[in-house]
C-alpha cells in the first residue's frame, strides 16, 4: 500500500512539472504574439516559479511591473506580491519587503500581503514587525471577502456558458494545455492569446459579504431568468453552477448566486462581464 501511494504521489508530481513545463511553452507562445501583456508574463513566472527556477520567475514578474508601470491602468497588486514571494526564496528579503509595501499600497486589506511580509521582517530579525503583521492578517482575514467556490484551476475539464441567447461550450484535451470550443460536432482551437488565464479566471471568484440569507424574489435580482450562466466541470465530474444577474446598486458588482446555495452574493462587475464575455464573444482564431 505505501510503495502504491507513493507511487501515486510520484505520478502526480511528473505530472504537475509535465503541466508547469507546458504552461511555459503556451505563455511563451502568447508573449511572442502580444509582448506588451504583463498576465502572460506573470503566468510564466508563476509556472518558473512552481518549478522552482527562481531567477527566471523574478525576470518574468520584472518584465510584468514594467508594463504596468508603463500602462495607463498601473501596476497590478498581485504582480507586487509575487515578485516579494520570490524574491524571499532568493534569500532577498529587503526587496521582499519593498515588494510587499507596494502591494499593500495598492491593496491594503489583503491579509495574504501582510503575512507574507511577517515572513520577510522575520528573517531580517525585525521580530517587532513580523508579529504587527502577523496580527493585521490575522484581522484581516476574518473581515476579508470570501470565495463562492473553488476549484483547481489545472483540473478544470469542461466550461459551458449561456448569455444573450449564445451557449459555448469548451473542453480541455486529456493531459494536455490545449482547449477547444465545441459546436456543431466539431471542435474549434481557442485563440490562446485571448484564452490565457480564462482556467484561473473560473476556478472561484471571491465574492463580497452575503446580501440575503434566503432570496425571495430571484427575479429582482435578474436571476431569473438569469443574465448568464455558467457550468465548470473538473475532471473527477464535480461541477459548480452559477447564476448572475443585474448590477447591484453601486454597479460596481453584480448579483450572483451559486446553484444549490439559497443564499446572495456579489461580485465584481468585471468578473461578471469576463464570464459572460466568454458566450457573446468566444476566443475563436483568425479565420
């Protein structure tokens, strides 16, 4: 039994580096067609990252904060975090910290930033500022949004979604990268430079504290019907259904609600519309 376990643990091991190692080759693929994304590069890094190849992940999360730097819309967050992350892995916890203060500049109310940041302070010896910051996760984890479900983003098989009268289907090849669309009994490559991320973007949405214990009147929420659907299935056969519905009034966010679940959420309206982006307006190649 133990020689079978471990067996298994070995399998799964070559095959998450197998993954990382295509990862790589896809965002490689994507940067060469559209060089001035910082996601790409940030998704290359994390796979460089996962490999354990520290200096390649810290040259791609550059590349990532130099375009947002560049851009109009700035610098994401998460690209700050990454780069603090790795950089605590290269034993470079000054700029770790550096990293961390700059993510909090942009999100100061994630808890994850303020422990990861504890963890640099302490082994820079600053005992003082880790447990400070050990203390600000910890509050900030209980007053943090939630998730409305999760799922690994790698076992994810199967994403259907219904908006406008537009229902797409995409599946994922078995232990490959790739996705198609599937219609008409044919099957259609996703434009990668377009379709990257999308596996990340639907394994959970973090969504803000619960509006209703029990809803009403679905309809008043344009929940029912709802505006779009969504089904994500992963390969064991769990799957998630999500309704989303009208702008809430601050139309920063949108009503949603996971099937099966009687209770209200929202999320935010950006995420809605990527989702529903994915029915009227499917990542098909040039023709």
């Amino acid at each position: 039994m133990e020689y079978n376990l471990a067996g298994r643990a070995s399998q799964s091991i070559d095959e998450a580096i197998q993954n990382y190692q295509l990862s790589i080759e896809k965002f490689t693929e994507a940067i060469r067609l559209v060089p001035e994304n910082d996601a790409y590069y940030a998704f290359r890094g994390d796979s460089y990252f996962r490999l354990e190849r520290y200096e390649e992940a810290l040259n791609d999360i550059d590349h990532a904060i130099r375009i947002g730097t560049e851009s109009p819309t700035g610098v994401f967050w998460a690209h700050c975090l990454s780069r603090g992350i790795t950089n605590i892995e290269l034993g470079q916890n000054q700029r770790a910290v550096q990293d961390f203060d700059k993510a909090i500049e942009l999100n100061p109310n994630d808890p994850m930033i303020y422990a990861y940041r504890s963890i640099a302070y302490r082994n820079l010896d600053q005992a003082a500022n880790a447990d400070a910051d050990e203390e600000t996760a910890l509050r900030l984890q209980f007053e943090a949004p939630t998730w409305l479900y999760k799922l690994d983003e790698d076992a994810i098989v199967r994403i259907e979604v219904s908006s406008a009268g537009h229902t797409v289907r995409y599946e994922k090849k078995p232990d490959t990268l790739d996705w198609y669309i599937q219609e008409n009994n044919k099957e259609t490559p996703v434009l990668w430079g377009r379709w990257a991320g999308t596996s990340l973007l639907v394994n959970g949405p973090m969504v803000k504290p619960i509006l209703a214990d029990n809803i009403d009147d679905l309809a008043s929420y344009g929940l029912d019907p709802p505006e779009t659907k969504m089904l994500v299935v992963n390969r064991s056969g769990q799957s998630v259904e999500i309704h989303l519905g009208i702008p809430t009034p601050n139309e920063d966010d949108k009503y949603v609600r996971l099937v099966g679940n009687p209770k209200l959420f929202a999320v935010a309206a950006s995420w809605a519309q990527a989702i529903t982006r994915l029915a009227t307006d499917p990542p098909y190649p040039p023709r």
